[in-house]
C-alpha cells in the first residue's frame, strides 16, 4: 500500500526526469576535432577544417572519411554490412561512429569530454 509520502515522491520523480534528460543529453557543443583510430596504431587527432577526404588502411581495406563543413562521416569502407557508412554524419562532440571489421573508429571532439569512456 502506497503511502501519501510515497505519492509525493513518486511526483517529484517523475517530473524530474524530463528535467535530467534535457540537462544531460541535450547540453551538446560543435565538434572542433576529429580523432582517428586505426587498429593498434596511436590515435590521429586532426581540426575539422578544411574539407577533405582521407584514406586510412585499415587490415582489409581502405576506409574513406569525409570532412565537410564542421562534421565528419565515412564515405567508403571495405567491410561487408557498411554499418560504419550508414551511421551518418557525425556533426556533435561526442559521437562516434567505427568499422569494426576494419578496426577504424572515428570521434568528434569538442572542448570537454561528453563521456568518461565508450566501449565497443
């Protein structure tokens, strides 16, 4: 049986979670970097301007990124299902998009960190 208390505190719950989702996942920044990880290499860090392709091989494969106008995507990759190229453009600090197959991972970087980690 639910107590009176046990109703208040219900109704500040619930009408705090809008508040906690609007204050953590929409607080996002621009991306000003992109940070690039092949295989077992060290990771590239390079701005997210001038537009450009670059390729980076990859163990079966060449990968294309492409970089235009403050975001970043991949265009072409040599893995079988393309996930990494439907993913999108990445256009906010924080997102991530990898080819597993391949062990490239791409991340755009802002000023702060949006996560403490990210595992695959």
């Amino acid at each position: 049986m639910m107590t009176r208390a046990d109703r208040v505190l219900m109704a500040i719950v619930l009408c705090a979670l809008p508040l906690l989702y609007l204050h953590i996942w929409t607080d996002q920044e621009p991306a000003t970097m992109l940070r690039m990880q092949v295989a077992d290499m060290d990771a590239t860090v390079t701005p997210l301007t001038p537009d450009r392709h670059v390729q980076l091989a990859g163990p079966i494969g060449e990968s294309i990124i492409e970089i235009r106008a403050g975001q970043a995507r991949f265009l072409d990759s040599p893995c079988p299902g393309k996930v990494c190229v439907h993913s999108g453009w990445l256009r906010e600090a924080g997102q991530l998009a990898a080819c597993l197959p391949n062990r490239i991972s791409i991340q755009l970087l802002g000023s702060r960190p949006r996560f403490d980690a990210i595992n695959f």
